[in-house]
C-alpha cells in the first residue's frame, strides 16, 4: 500500500497564498488593512518564535501584524486594559494572546475580555457557543487546519468514524464539534477520547481517522490503528536527542515509522499540522475584517 505524507507545509502556502489575494481584493474594495495584534506575556523562548512567525506571516500576506511583548510580571489589570485599546482600535482586527499565561493571570478572564468578533483564536465562550451549536464564526485555528488537510487529501470525513485523542479547548473539543457538525468538512461520527477513557485501543483500531493531541510521545503504536488508515498526529514534543544541535528533536503523538506502514495518509511531526496553524489564523483575521467591514 501506498501512503500518503501529508504536506502541510505545502498546503499551508497554498492557504497563505489564497488569504493573501483575497487580502488584496479585500483591500482595493473598502481600502483597509487586515490588522492582527498579538500579545506575548514573558520571554518563553518558543513562544516568542511561534508569535514572531504569526506576526511575520501577516505581514507576508499583505495584513498588519503587530506583536506586543510584556514583561512575566505584567499585572492581570494591565492586560485587561492592553485587550480593551486593541478592542477600541479602528486598526486591529485580530487579537490573539498566546497561552499559557503566567499563574497570576486569568486565562479565562483574558479571553472573555477579547471581543469576540475580534477573537480569531475563536477562544471566547460566544465563538465557542457558536461553534458547538453547528454555526460557527472563528473557528480555532489547529482543529480548522485540520479539516483542511483531511479535506485536500482526499480524506472526507463524511461519514467517517473518527478517534479523537485529548479533549483540549484548543484542540480536542472544538474538533470533535467542527467534524461532527452537518456540512462540508463535517458529518463525521465522533469518539472524543482522554485520559479517563477505558478500552482506548477498542476505539482507535475502529476508527477511520484517528486524530492524536494528547502531547505523549509515540503514543499510538501500530497496533492501536487498523489497515488504510487516515492519522493526523497534532502532537509536538520534545525528546533529547544527540543527533541535533540543540540537544532535543521533534516528536510527535504518533510513532510515526511503524503506523505509516497501515496508513492510507499521515501527518509527519514537523511539517504536519503545526504550519497549518498559522495558515488558519490569518485566514479568520481576514475573516475578522470583513465582519467589521460589514
Ligand atoms: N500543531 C499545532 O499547531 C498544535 C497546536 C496545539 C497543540 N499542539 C500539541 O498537541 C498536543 C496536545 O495539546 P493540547 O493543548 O491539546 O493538550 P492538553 O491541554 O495538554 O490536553 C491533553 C489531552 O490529552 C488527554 N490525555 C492525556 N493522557 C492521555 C492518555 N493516556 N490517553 C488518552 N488521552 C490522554 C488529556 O485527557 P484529560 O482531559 O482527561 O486530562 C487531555 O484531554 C501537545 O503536544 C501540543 O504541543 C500542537
């Protein structure tokens, strides 16, 4: 059998390239600039790359992009009052603040204070209301990256039964609801699966799609999978390693080696779904300025 290795880098400048002429029509219709501000609290180094990419490809794709760095010690009311000029400004379209938070800030607090048609990370309750009820505006950006790389890869989950592994709000959850909702890219039968679920492997080996996002290591084995198919690994995790220079490699959910050897398509980890990420951003922060464009 012939597998597939999904290309995500691929398809994320195939999206790009989309958002970005649909930015330029956008802008020569109502001559405004699709604006994202994003906002970094502490100096985590990975974090600080995953925004400085965010910001860079928004300005690739013709938009404004804006990073606002804060220091760890940054004060919750602070914050809040950062959120409420973005939320005021007539320039910002799009405002994401990346997570994790330092503990002395409210993730929850924080979100709600985005106004939600300015909620591209599609975190806040009334985005994500409105996603679980089968009428969603901004849609979280890793669980629509993944329906659009099951959608360009042939891999229609109409239909489908499909094992999702972590009910995270950022992942698991919003997924489950976007695959199991009556259009296209959805009608898909659900098991949303975690820590608590008994019998996993029963599951996973029925599954036509299974969908890891749990951040184990190598944790779905080829025997947990069934012949033909479809993984997608949302996994990123960081194992020592000799080999690189930096002392760790990249890994994904999925023992990659032996469960493509059943697969009809996988996901690699890197170059999988983590380009996709970006990629959907900008496509809801293009989104986010129309809507405010009426
Ligand atoms: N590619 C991307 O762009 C992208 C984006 C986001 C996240 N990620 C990666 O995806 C992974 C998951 O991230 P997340 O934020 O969604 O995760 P998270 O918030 O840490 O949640 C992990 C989920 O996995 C479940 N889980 C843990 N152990 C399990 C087990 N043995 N069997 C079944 N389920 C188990 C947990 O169950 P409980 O709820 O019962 O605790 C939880 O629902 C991480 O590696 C992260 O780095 C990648």
């Amino acid at each position: 059998m012939k597998t597939t290795i999904i290309d995500g880098q691929k398809i994320s400048q195939e999206i790009k390239l989309e958002v970005a002429n649909e930015t330029k029509s956008f802008q020569d219709s109502f001559l405004v600039t699709p604006g994202l501000a994003v906002i970094l609290v502490g100096d985590d180094p990975a974090s600080s790359i995953y925004v400085k990419n965010k910001e860079k490809a928004a300005i690739a794709s013709g938009m404004a992009g804006q990073t606002i760095n804060l220091p760890s010690t940054v004060s919750e009311k602070d914050l809040l009052q950062i959120i409420e000029n973005l939320n005021l400004s007539k320039e910002i379209h799009g405002i994401l603040v990346q997570l994790p938070l330092p503990t002395h800030i409210s993730e929850e607090k924080i979100v709600q204070k985005i106004d939600p048609i300015k909620d591209v990370d599609g975190l806040h309750p009334f985005n994500s209301g409105l996603l679980s009820a089968g009428t969603p505006r901004f849609i979280p950006a890793t669980p629509a990256g993944i329906r659009e790389l099951l959608l360009r890869n042939d891999s229609n989950p109409d239909g489908k039964h499909v094992a999702i592994l972590g009910r995270s709000n950022i992942v698991g959850r919003p997924l489950a609801n976007l695959l199991s909702m009556k259009s296209i890219g959805g009608n898909a039968t659900v098991s949303l699966c975690h820590s608590r679920t008994t019998n996993l492997k029963k599951i996973t080996i029925n599954a036509d799609i299974v969908i890891a996002a749990i951040g184990i290591p190598n944790f779905v084995t080829e025997d947990m999978v069934k012949e033909n198919v479809v993984v997608i690994d949302v996994g990123i995790n960081r194992v020592k390693s000799s080999m690189t220079k930096r002392g760790y490699r990249l890994v994904g959910d999925v023992e990659f080696e032996s469960v493509k050897l059943k697969s009809k398509a996988i996901t690699p980890v890197p170059g999988g779904v983590g380009p996709m990420t970006i990629a959907m951003l900008l496509r809801n922060t293009l989104q986010a300025a129309k809507l405010q464009c009426g």
